[in-house]
C-alpha cells in the first residue's frame, strides 16, 4: 500500500557561500549519501535558475555531483538521520476527551 510508506527525515548541515546553513530533506530512502544532499541543495539554490547547466545531470554519481556542489558554493555537506518522533499531538492523556 502507498498509504504505509514511510517517509525518512535527514538534517543536512552545508556552509552555501560561506554562510552555514541547514536543512531538513524528507526521503523514502533509509539512508541519504553525500552526493544525493548535494543535488537536492543544488536543485533548491539553483531551482529558478535559468541556467539549465547548473542542474545535475540525473545519471551523475556522487564525486560529480559533490564537485558540481562546490562550482556553485555548496561544500562541507553532513548528513544525520532524524529519529522519528511520536507523531501525536504531544498533549497529556488526560486533556483528551473521553
């Protein structure tokens, strides 16, 4: 069922044009490389871009992807897997009514 798919949370720490900067991606994938934070942070920075050359190309593999990041100010990238968190509203049992 497409319902029951889980949805993974990474945080990705990068420095854009010596600025630090995170960010949460959201992936159905267990684990998040390098490579695959730096085109989802180039597609995000370069989204509006006309340049079409600054996009990645889809059959690129990590060390691409990673040198075409940093022409275009992204380096430093680090990955970390959220843990999910329990999804309820957080409130105290006894607030809910019967």
């Amino acid at each position: 069922m497409l319902g029951n798919r889980s949805t993974n949370k990474f945080e990705v720490n990068y420095i854009f044009q010596n600025d630090p900067r995170a960010q949460i991606i959201e992936s159905d994938v267990e684990s998040l490389t390098q490579g695959e934070a730096a085109r989802r942070l180039i597609e995000h920075h370069n989204a509006d871009a006309e340049n079409s050359l600054v996009m990645p190309d889809a059959e690129a593999d990590e060390a691409e992807l990673l040198r075409q990041a940093e022409v275009v100010g992204i380096t430093d990238i680090r990955v970390t897997r959220l843990i999910h968190e329990d999804e309820s509203s957080g409130a105290p049992g006894h607030y809910q009514q019967p």
